[in-house]
C-alpha cells in the first residue's frame, strides 16, 4: 500500500535494534521529577471500551455535601494526596491499592468524595510520611502511574480525589473580586466573600481524535516535549462558542493541515492534570491527505499503517494504558472503531 506524502517509511521507523539507545541529559530532571503533563512509561495495551481513568464504583453523594455532616456520624476513609498529586500506595497483594486512614469524622480542609458499600471517603493535602494509620507505605505515586492498576473504587475515588484538589490549589481567590473564598458544602462550592457569589469546580473540556483515512491508515503526532520517539493522536481544547465536533475539525486542521468529515463520538475520559475533560473521537480526512504541520503545535506528524501499530513497527512507544489516547488507538487498531 502507498502511504501518501508526509506518511511514514521504513526509514522513519527503523526497527528497534536499528534504534540509538535513549540517555538522560547530566542536567535532565530524575525520572521522579517528571513535568505536569509527563505520561510514564508504562506501554502496555488496554483492553475494553471504558477508558481506565472513566472507571467508578462509589456514589459521589452529591446530595450529602450540603449536609453539616455529609458522613452522618459514620468514620470516614481519608486520603491523602501531596502537593504533587501522589498518594500512598500497598503493594503486597499483587494490585496496588491505595492507603486509607480512618477518621472518626470529616477532618477539616477535606473534601467529602461520597461512599461505597455505606462507608464515606474524602480527600486531603498532605505531606509524605511512612505509615498512614500504623500501616506501612510501600510507595507514593500519582494516578498516571497507578491508574492502570487500581481497581474500579480505588481508581474513581483517585481521579476525582486529584480533580477537586487541584482546582482547591488554583481556585483560591475569587477571579470576580480577588478576594479569599470561603470553603462551602464539604469542598465543592468556594465562596465570594465580597459579592456572595458561588464557585464551582470547573473542567476544561478538550478533544482527542484519531485522524484516520476511511481504510488502514491513521495519522499520529508528536510534540517535542514528548520522550523520544512517542506518537499519540492529536489532541486540543475547544474554545468558546465552539462546539466539540468543531474543534475536532480545527484542531486538525490547525496541527497537520488537513479536511476532516464524519466526526464520530467514540468515549470520554477525566484527565485531571489540572482539570481537564477528554472527548474522544475518530474523523476521517477529506480530500488530500497530505500533512502540513504546525511546527508551533506538533513537531513531527506521519500516516502509519494498522498493520505497523499491531506489528509494533511503527512508533518507538505508544501512550501508556493511562490514557484515553492509547484506548481509542487499540480500539482503531482492532477494527472495533
């Protein structure tokens, strides 16, 4: 099959022995201290149609929180999460699990999470320490690197855990009158002191879509601050007054230059780093499928092939499980979208 102009070549994906180890610059950041917007590095496939970080098993008991109490007397299971976003973690059973304290009631500067199985939850900024409650920690780490991994309760808990306390983080002035908020209804409402106003926890909604041709080839970017030889589909925020199926069409546009049409809904996915809601899509290009790319945006971008990404000679690494980007391309690659 001829991949068109822009697409990829044996020479653009050599095999992997063919491929130059990778090494760390001596100033590079250590591997813990990765930027906000670092994936990890696990590559493994994902399998099912729920993207993992969309998994949930508890009530979010959005009536309890304008409750005095939203536990009702009950102890309450509290994690802790560090100004980083990593959280203490078990790992003696297989599955990591997170590490819950138990509290006799809502400790103060918590937010209320909900409950599961009659048991409430909330989470609180926190320092690392070696134990929670007496029980060890094996580890501290963030959701990109556990999420994966957690089961569907430990999972939904974590990411809406990490959600609302970043938006805590960045929401703690009024933007109407510049004025200290006031904590409300168990974490979820800030409070303008000065004109009275409510505020909510806001998401940033943004696109995720992969490009493909009507057949067997698809088109994955990159950007420069990526790892070295990591392809994911393109990716951007919608902007006001703009619906989601428009972005779809601009962003691609924008980024590789090219017409997309058929813009179709496949799944969406939390990605609160900071606050941020991920719409998945696939679109198929009409008209020349050459790629013109924004080197502002994307740095490098190719057409591959289904059978390069089962073989595994296309990209040196794909996104990691994490990720709803890696979900769409195994589905696509699957013939499932």
């Amino acid at each position: 099959m001829t991949v068109p102009t822009g697409g990829s070549t044996p020479a653009d994906n050599p095999p992997p022995e063919a491929r130059a180890p990778e090494t760390r610059e001596p100033d590079a950041p250590p591997p813990d201290a990765r930027p906000p917007d670092a994936w990890g590095d696990d590559t493994r496939a994902t399998t099912g149609i729920t993207p993992v970080l969309s998994r949930s098993a508890h009530d979010r008991g959005h009536l309890a929180r304008s409750l005095p109490d939203p536990a009702g007397g009950r102890p309450v299971r509290v994690l802790t999460v560090d100004p980083r976003g990593a959280v203490p973690v078990q790992r003696s059973a297989g599955r990591p699990r997170l590490v819950w304290a138990e509290q006799p009631a809502l400790p103060a500067g918590s937010v209320y999470l909900g409950e599961a199985d009659g048991v409430p939850y909330a989470a609180l900024r926190g320092e690392r320490a070696l134990t929670v409650d007496g029980a060890g920690v094996d580890g501290w780490h963030d959701l990109r690197e556990l999420g994966a991994d957690l089961d569907d309760l430990d999972a939904g808990l974590l990411a809406q855990a990490v959600g609302i306390l970043e938006w805590h983080t960045r929401a703690r002035f009024s933007p109407l009158s510049g004025s200290p908020t006031t904590i409300e209804k168990a974490g979820w409402v800030q409070r303008d002191p000065v004109t009275g106003a409510e505020l909510f926890p806001r998401t940033d909604p943004a696109v995720i879509m992969l490009v493909h041709d009507g057949g067997d080839r698809c088109v994955l970017g990159r950007q420069a601050v990526w790892p070295p030889g990591r392809f994911s589909i393109l990716a951007g925020f919608v902007e006001p007054g703009e619906s989601a199926e428009g972005a779809v069409a601009r962003e691609v546009l924008e980024e590789v230059g090219v017409q997309v049409t058929d813009v179709r809904y496949v799944a969406s996915q939390p990605w609160p780093f900071p606050q941020s809601l991920m719409l998945g899509f696939t679109a198929r290009v009409d008209g020349d499928p050459t790629l013109r790319l924004d080197p502002t945006e994307i740095e490098e971008a190719r057409w591959f092939t289904r059978d390069e990404l089962r073989s595994g000679e296309g990209p040196r690494a794909l996104p990691p499980p994490v990720s709803i980007a890696r979900n769409i391309i195994d589905r696509w690659v699957a013939g499932e979208l």
